[in-house]
C-alpha cells in the first residue's frame, strides 16, 4: 500500500515537473527569451519614467524597444535612477510606479516643466541608451543597481500613440527547462515502476511473504543400515531387531538426497513341498524311476532326498 501512494505522489509530481519544463520552455524558445508587446501607452507628456524602485531586478537581460507614429524623434535610455531624476525630475512626465514581468504597470502623472532641460543625447552616464525617428532600442543586461528607464521625445514632439515591446532575456534557460522535463519524466517514470511493482533480486526470500500452497522443498530422509559381517567377510543387511541380538560393530548412515518413494520388494513365494524321487535298481544294477503309486509294487530299501 505505501509504494502504491508513493507511485502516485511521484506521477503527480513528475507530471506537474514535466509541464512546467514545457511551459518554459515554450514561452522562451531557443533563443531564451520572453517577448511581450507592444503595449500602448496613453500620454501627451514628452517622457515615460520608471520611478526609482519600479525595477527591482538584476542580472536580467532587458531589450525595450519605443515606437512613435509619424516618424517623430525619440530617445531611450536606461542610468541610475538617481541620475534619470536629476534630468526628468522638472519636466512634466508620466512616471511608472510599479512594474511587474512580463507586462504589468501603475502610473501617475507628474507635474512639471513642457520641455527637457537638454538633449538627452548629450549625456554621457546612460547604462545604455538609443535614438531614432519613429522608433528606439537598448538592449543591456541590467546591473545590480538601481536603475531608472526612460523614453524621451526628442524636439518639440510628444510621445502620443507610444507603444512598448519589451523582452526579458534568461541565460540558459531554454536549457534548464529541458533538463527540468527530464526531471520529471525521471520522477514519473519512477512513479510508473514503483505502481507496475518492481521485480525484487531474487534473495532466497518471497517479499510476499510464504505461499501457503507451497509444500517447500522435500525432505531428506536418513536412514540407518545395520551390516552384519559373516566368518567369510561377507556383508549382510540385517533387521534392527537381528541386531539387537548382535553386537554391532559398525553403523553406516545412508542420507537420501531426492525424497523417492521405495517401492517394497515382493514377497517371497512360498516354497513349495520338497520333491522326493523314488528309484528301482534292477537286477542288472540299472536305475528306474518310479512314481509314488507304483512304489506299493516294490520293496523299499534305500530313500534319497534331493535338493
């Protein structure tokens, strides 16, 4: 009963395994990657700004790509949010407060300023950073700091019909996801074995426990023999009780390894009367002989036995 709760807990599990090894591996394909958009954003502003704290992870690898209709200018960048506030914290602005993979935002509007206090391409501390007419990328892995990014309209333009695609790059892990299916295959071919009911290493022992219909292996019988040795050094098998009559000198202990049945030997026939010859010598020294009845006609005179 445990190892069939066992099986199934392990098909269970190695199922739920196997399909999220699927998922992810589905979602991020070959190229490891996780593409969402493009999303549009609803402003008039002239910038899109992460607040400080919005991005709170590292080590990820971050493709974001800005587009605007109409060919217009526009700018995106990503630096330290203590640097993107220093540059946008006057200017009128749509900030996103919280953001969460792959693609959930909350934002505010932000007083401030109608224009940039400069071109932001002019500035040297952006991480990573891009600009172009109608549409914009970076492509950076995210460093372990805290990091702001921002999507800036460039000139006298806004940033109206904005729309967003972003892509969330995991190293390996299209990989990983395939090494995770091969665990739960694992773990659910293991849950298969464990409910088929493995054959046990035959160990001299049933795990089932003893077969009531098993008459176990035949017994051996041993059995004594009693010689007797005669003056001429021949050996005769004796009975028990003719030997207690003897003094035994030797016993031999013969073990019977198979367990055959002995088939009795028959009975000896009874012997029968002793045959008696009757003979008549005649006058000429001749022996005859004769039969029981014919000897009333003659005179008895010798009587010979034979065996």
């Amino acid at each position: 009963m445990r190892s069939t709760w066992a099986g199934w807990a392990l098909c269970l599990l190695g199922a739920l395994v196997a399909v999220a090894g699927i998922a992810v591996m589905a979602v991020l394909g070959p190229d490891n990657r996780i593409t969402t958009g493009p999303h549009p954003i609803e402003t008039d502003d002239i910038a899109v700004v992460t607040a400080p704290k919005a991005i709170r992870w590292a080590d990820v690898q971050v493709d974001v790509l800005a587009e605007v209709p109409v060919r217009k200018p526009i700018f995106v960048g990503v630096g330290n949010a203590v640097d993107v506030q220093d540059f946008v914290g006057g200017t009128q602005r749509l900030e996103i407060t919280r953001f969460s993979r792959p693609w959930k935002i909350a934002t505010r509007e932000m007083d401030g300023e109608p224009n940039l206090p400069g071109a932001p391409t002019a500035l040297d501390w952006w991480i990573d950073s891009g600009a172009g007419l109608g549409g914009a990328s970076i492509s950076t892995r995210l460093p372990d700091e805290t990091v702001s990014i921002a999507i800036l309209s460039v000139g006298s333009s806004n940033l109206s019909g904005l729309q967003v695609t972003v892509a969330y790059g995991v190293a390996g892990g299209f990989w990983k996801a395939a090494a995770v299916l091969l665990v739960g295959l694992a773990m659910l071919w293991s849950g298969f074995w464990l409910l088929r009911g493995p054959a046990w290493p035959d160990d001299g022992e049933d795990p089932d426990g003893p077969d009531p219909d098993d008459e176990g292996p035949e017994a051996v019988e041993e059995e004594i023999v009693y010689v007797y040795v005669d003056e001429d050094g021949v050996e005769r098998e004796i009975s028990p009780e003719e030997a207690a009559e003897l003094e035994v000198t030797e016993e031999v202990e013969v073990e019977v390894v198979e367990n055959v049945e002995r088939t009795p030997a028959p009975d000896p026939e009874p012997a029968g009367p002793e045959d008696v010859v009757y003979v008549y010598v005649d006058d000429d020294g001749v022996e005859h002989e004769v039969s029981a009845d014919e000897l009333a006609d003659f005179e008895v005179v010798d009587e010979q036995e034979r065996p």
